[in-house]
C-alpha cells in the first residue's frame, strides 16, 4: 500500500482542518493514512488557495497559515500546469476545478481520486473516483 498514490480532493482536506462534522472521521482517516506513509497523498496546487481562503475566512490568518504549514509536512503539491489546465477544458466536466483536479490525478498517476462529491466526477478516465468510506472500505477488502 505504501506505493499507493491518491489524490484528495479539497472537500477531504476541509473536513479535518475545519473538524466538519460528520465527514470529520473518515476525512481524518485517510489523513493518517497519508501522514503515517501509509498512502503517497497529492493535493493540487489550486487546492491550496482554496483551503487557504476558506480557513482564513472561517478561522483566521493565523489558523490559516498554520494550516498550510502542515498541508505541506503531509501531502505532495502537484503543480498545475498549461497542460493541465488544456487538459481539463477537454474533460469538460460541469464544474472546471473538478476537471483540474482530475487532469491533475491522472498526471501524478493517482490510483485514485477521494472526493465528497463523487457524482460530480462523471468523466471517463483511468483515476478510480471513491468517496471517503468507500476507499476505506476498498483498502480493509484488498490484499496490497
């Protein structure tokens, strides 16, 4: 499993740093994962602009950057980049950062994509796209 890339979609990373309840455990879970070595965890650079502006506007500047400081001990930044952003207008999904952050998955060679809103992920592509529990549930049931 060590090996094993997931890319986190922003929602994850907001669960934790803001304890949102009741996606707060399992948020949390694959957090640990991550930080324990478990798991290689990507963000995407646009993530952390989002979770940055977010927590600052609920939390605080110091909380805020605080924050960051320990996105950045935990998880791997994967640059956005021309192509990328190339990438995701042909994806076309409803929402352009849902795209970004698929365009992005794949680059990395995330084995899976983790998100809250996994109906909005319709595209086709080779990222598995799991809710919280159902990676948990993934992991308990495969032999890696």
């Amino acid at each position: 499993m060590k090996n094993m890339k997931v890319f986190i979609d922003t929602n994850l990373v907001l669960d934790v740093l803001a304890q949102r309840e009741p996606f707060y455990t399992t948020s949390a879970r694959i957090w640990e994962l991550v930080e324990n070595g478990e798991l290689k965890g990507y963000l995407s650079a646009t993530s952390i602009t989002d979770i940055f502006y977010i927590l600052k506007k609920h939390l605080g500047l110091g909380k805020a950057y605080d924050s960051l400081d320990k996105l950045l001990i935990v998880f791997d930044v994967a640059p956005v980049t021309e192509i990328d952003i190339r990438k995701a207008l042909n994806i076309g999904l409803k929402d352009f950062e849902d795209s970004l952050q698929l365009a992005c998955a794949e680059r990395t060679g995330a084995e899976h994509l983790i998100t809250r809103n996994k109906k909005d992920f319709t595209a086709e592509t080779k990222v598995k796209i799991l809710d919280p529990e159902e990676f948990l549930l993934y992991l308990d049931t495969e032999d890696i």
